[in-house]
C-alpha cells in the first residue's frame, strides 16, 4: 500500500532537536504567565492526592514534571529531545522518584501500569495514525481506575498534525458506556482545554 503525501505526519524528532537548538525555552514554558495557569489548573484537576506510578509523556524542560513528583511514588517522565531532557534532569536533580528517559511514544512504550497517564501539549504532533495507536497503548497501561489527564492548546498550528481539539475528541469518543473509559471532568479554557478520563 502506498503512503498517502496528503496524510499528515507525526513531527520526528529532529524538528524538535532543531526548535531547542534555537531557543532553550521555545515556548516560554519557565517564564509564562499562561503556563504557570495551565500548570497549576492541570494539577488541581488531578482527582487523587498521590499516585504510585505515573507517566508523563513530552515532559520537555521538566517543569510540570518537578511540580508534579511530590505527589508520586514513581513518575517516568519521557521526551524525544534529549535538550530538553538534560535541562528536565538538573531540574528534578533532587527528585529520586522522577526517572527521565529519552522514548517516543508510539515507537517506543514503557512496560507496566500506571495509575496517571499525562498527556499535556503532546498528542497534536502525532499523524493520525500514530494518535489511534498512542490511544491504545495508553487505554492497555491503565488498570482500573487508572486516570488519563489530556491539556492540549486549541488554536490550529500549521505544521502540526492535529489540533487539540481532535485529540480529545478522539479520546472522549472512547468514553462512552460500552467503551473503556469514563469522563472525569472537562474543562475549556480561553486557548486550551483539559480532560481527565479514567479506565473503566
């Protein structure tokens, strides 16, 4: 079968190694004002205290990361960039339950359960496709009860592949009655929404 040119494509690696290379803090993730919103709305929606596993996926400089540790036994934070990894390891330099690793998810899947999955500014730069089996594994690592936390920016990106709004469209389209989620909670904001779905 031959690869269709007007599917779009998961953005690869590189095009985050080269954003990094121009910019330590491409989206201003230490300084706005508009992420520390996010950051702290993205935590308070969190329906547990603690979680024994958790999994971040696209943790980027680590700064979500360091501030959501405290209330995990164990936190596997992932990125494709291995910039922004080394400045997310001197930031949680002194969290011994944050382990960093360099994976790209859905090429790459760590073994095991986790009780909260993150999926915060990341499933817009997956292909289609690559969303549908992202989804998969994500719904196969929550044992029941296990929390899916999605906050994605709104407005379209023109080289991304998706926008925010399809990929939680995609998920919430598994949270019906006979499907393996539920709907927690949702939220719109002026630039960004948040959902939090939870593994039947």
């Amino acid at each position: 079968m031959e690869p269709n040119p007007n599917q779009p494509h998961t953005l690869p690696p590189d095009y985050f190694d080269k954003v990094y290379e121009a910019n330590q803090d491409p989206w201003d993730f230490a300084t706005s004002a508009y992420e520390q919103e996010k950051y702290a709305a993205t935590l308070a929606a969190l329906p547990r205290e603690h979680y024994a596993r958790a999994f971040e996926i696209g943790c980027s400089l680590g700064i979500l990361t360091a501030r959501l540790a405290p209330r995990c036994d164990y936190l596997l934070a992932v990125d494709v960039a291995e910039a922004a990894l080394q400045q997310a390891r001197q930031r949680c330099a002194d969290l011994p339950q944050v382990e960093l690793q360099l994976l790209r998810v859905p090429n790459e899947f760590p073994p095991g359960q986790f009780d909260l999955i993150l999926v915060s500014e990341v499933g817009y730069y997956w292909s289609p496709a690559d969303l549908a089996r992202a989804a998969d594994q994500l719904v196969a690592a929550l044992p029941a009860g296990g929390q899916l936390v999605l906050v994605h920016w709104t407005p379209p990106v023109h080289d991304y592949p998706l926008t925010g709004d399809a990929v939680h469209e995609f998920f919430l389209e598994k949270a019906t009655p006979d499907g393996p989620l539920r709907h927690l909670h949702g939220q719109r904001y002026e630039k960004y929404r948040l959902d939090v779905l939870e593994r039947r």
